[in-house]
C-alpha cells in the first residue's frame, strides 16, 4: 500500500496539503485497527471513544466532522 499516493489522491481531491491528507489517511487507518479492536472485544464502547478522541487530537483531521 503506498500511502504517498493515496494521500496524494486525498489531497487533489479535498483541495487539502499532503500533510493533511497523510494525516487524514492515519486517522482512517487508526479507526479500522480501532474497529477490529473493539470487534473483538478488546475494548468497550467507552475505551472506543476515549482513543478516537485521541486520534483526533494526534492526526487532526481535516474532514473530522465528517466522520462524526
């Protein structure tokens, strides 16, 4: 997975910095390894939100109010 043109990609199409949109492509990517986490049990509704939140903070995304 080459995660320099997926930004790239991301960023023509949002009009955004590659940075914003690397960053845009962690915190998705931080969401599936969450999603699998929380699937499994491994953590609860509340731990879920707790490291989303922090996700948020760490990558910053740009379309965050998208994924709300």
């Amino acid at each position: 997975m080459d995660l320099m043109k997926i930004g790239a990609e991301i960023a023509e199409e949002h009009e955004m910095t590659i940075e914003q949109s690397q960053n845009e492509v962690h915190y998705k990517m931080s969401i599936k390894f969450l999603d699998i986490l929380k699937r499994k049990g491994i953590v609860s509704d509340v731990e879920y939100a707790q490291i989303d939140e922090l996700n948020r903070q760490s990558f910053s995304p740009s379309l965050a109010k998208v994924y709300v």
